[in-house]
C-alpha cells in the first residue's frame, strides 16, 4: 500500500482527527473517486464542509439565473456521474466574508492552497490521475489577480495536458 493511504488509515483511528458529517459525506460520495481521495486526505488536517458534490438540471438552471454559475446545464463539471467538481468550505464557513471582510475571505484561500497541495501530493504519487482546478485560479497560472469570476469554494478536476 503506498504512503498516503498509510497516513490516511492511521489518522483515521486517531479520535482527535476531523470528521465528515452524514450529509459531507453523501456529497462528496456523488464525486469520482479522485476527489474523494482528496478530500479523505484533507480531512485529515484540516476540518471542512463539503457543500455541493453533483447537481441536477433544475438547481444548475437556478444556479445560472442567479449568477451563481456560468454555465448552463449540462456545462458544469457538477452535472456529470460521478460529479467532476466539488464545493467545499473551511469549517465553521467564514462568515461576511463577501462584505469587505478580508480575514474571513482569506480562510478560503488558505484552505484552497492546502487543498490544492494535497492534490498535487497525490498525483505526484500516482494515487490520482487528475489534477486539481480551483475556482480561484481558473487558468491555473498560478496568479490569483488575473480573474474575471471567483469561485473560491470550487475544486474541479482535470486531465493532466
Ligand atoms: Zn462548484
């Protein structure tokens, strides 16, 4: 068994590490398995809410309507089976984050930055074959000041090119 897996299993019997609610873990059970290795990983280390794992016709029309999303059904990496993109959220969610509150807007970031390196841990492993795309850096460049939309609780996979 490889390395991470290792330290998976064993932080699981450890009482003090975070856990999945019932409804995380439904959520992130509608997600391909590589997310979900993700975020068993993270975890680990750092408790979070998944929030969206797959999403259905009607909710993505809503979504789109309401500026939420940018694409239309079935164009959201949400829409598919198993659901190619997640939502999650550091826990307790930052709150007024969206009302000029820099320290709670930054709790998303420090969370995506640890979520990110995990990804990139384990694919640099080969325990995934995807690599991670973040909603707060959708050309994936690295530079988080060139962005139109941000969707700082989006983690979507992608083939490696
Ligand atoms: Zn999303």
């Amino acid at each position: 068994m490889i390395a991470s897996r290792h330290i998976w299993l064993r932080a699981e019997r450890q009482s003090s590490v975070p856990n999945y609610s019932r409804s995380s873990k439904a959520k992130l059970n509608q997600c391909h398995p590589d997310l979900q290795l993700v975020f068993a990983v993270v975890i680990q280390s750092w408790d979070n809410t998944i929030l969206t794992g797959h999403r259905g016709k009607e909710e993505q029309t809503k979504k789109f309507l309401n500026g939420e999303s940018k694409v239309q059904w079935p164009n959201s990496k949400h829409n598919s089976t198993p659901s190619m993109a997640v939502d999650a959220s550091p826990w307790p969610i930052p709150k007024k984050w969206g009302k000029g509150n820099r320290n709670e807007y930054e709790k998303f970031r420090y969370f995506a930055f640890y979520v990110i390196g995990v990804a990139d841990t384990l694919y640099q492993a080969g325990e995934i074959s995807h690599v991670l795309r973040w909603g707060g850096d959708w050309d994936m460049d690295k530079d988080v000041t060139d962005q139109k939309f941000n969707d700082l609780i989006h983690f979507e996979l992608r083939k490696p090119t």
